[in-house]
C-alpha cells in the first residue's frame, strides 16, 4: 500500500537562475542563500538608553533532579525528535532514570558558560506559502 502512495515528501524540484535544480545538496544551498537574503542583523548601538529604576541581577539558578524529571515526564510523547535523535517517549518514560545525567550536564553548562554544540543546532523546515513552488521565495 505504501509503495502504491503517490504522496510527495520533501521540497520539490528549486529553479534558481533559470535552471530547475532536483538534488538534495544544491536545492538545500538554494534554500540557504535566500533564507541569509532575507535575515538582518539588529542595529543594538542606537537603542535608546531608558532612565528609571534598574533590575537586580537574576540569583544563580538553582537545578534539581527532581525538577528535570517532572519537566520530562510533562513532555508529549508524540512530538517529532530533536537534532539527537532521541524521541520524546523515551525521555518521558526514562524520565527518573535520566534526570540525574540531564541535571549534571545543565548545571556543568550553567557553571561554565556555554552550551553543548546539539544544544545550537535546529532542525529546520522549510513550509511552502504561496505561489510557483520551484522557487525558493515561496518558502
């Protein structure tokens, strides 16, 4: 039945510069290109400076297991995987197996101020708007 399925899966055939492009690789620098065309950065020089009463800095934030295994079991078990690939009902269900590990690396990431690579990563998909669909601007 499934091989019967005319369905479409994935972003069709991208003209850029007059010429229809069908591969992965080059459909996705398609994409890239004009996504980075339309991104701007923030002028945050001119922001105008605001007088009146400041805000106390944040106390350091204090992490517990117990908080991060109630934060899991909370998570829908039907959502789409992140960038690692691990679905949702495995964290949910293994919630007080894996808050410790999970709790651990937040604090260790907290403490040294950064972030684990996966933890910038996205998935990213592209959703088709209006208009001709091989051109990478409807998207």
């Amino acid at each position: 039945m499934k091989a019967q399925r005319q369905d479409n899966f994935g972003i069709p055939a991208l003209k850029h510069h007059g010429v229809l492009h069908t591969d992965s690789k080059t459909k996705a620098q398609i994409m890239l290109d004009e996504f980075t065309s339309v991104i701007t950065c923030e002028d945050t020089f001119s922001i105008p400076r605001v007088e009146g009463q400041s805000y106390p800095d944040i106390d350091q934030l204090q992490l517990n297991q117990e908080g991060v295994a109630k934060l899991l079991s909370l998570l829908d078990a039907n959502k789409a995987s992140g960038p690692d690939n691990i679905p949702c009902r495995i964290l949910k269900e293994l919630a007080l197996e894996i808050a410790h590990a999970i709790t651990a690396i937040c604090c260790q990431s907290l403490e040294l101020g950064t972030l684990q690579c996966d933890w910038k990563e996205a998935i990213i998909s592209p959703v088709y708007k209006k208009g001709n669909v091989h051109l990478a601007l409807n998207y």
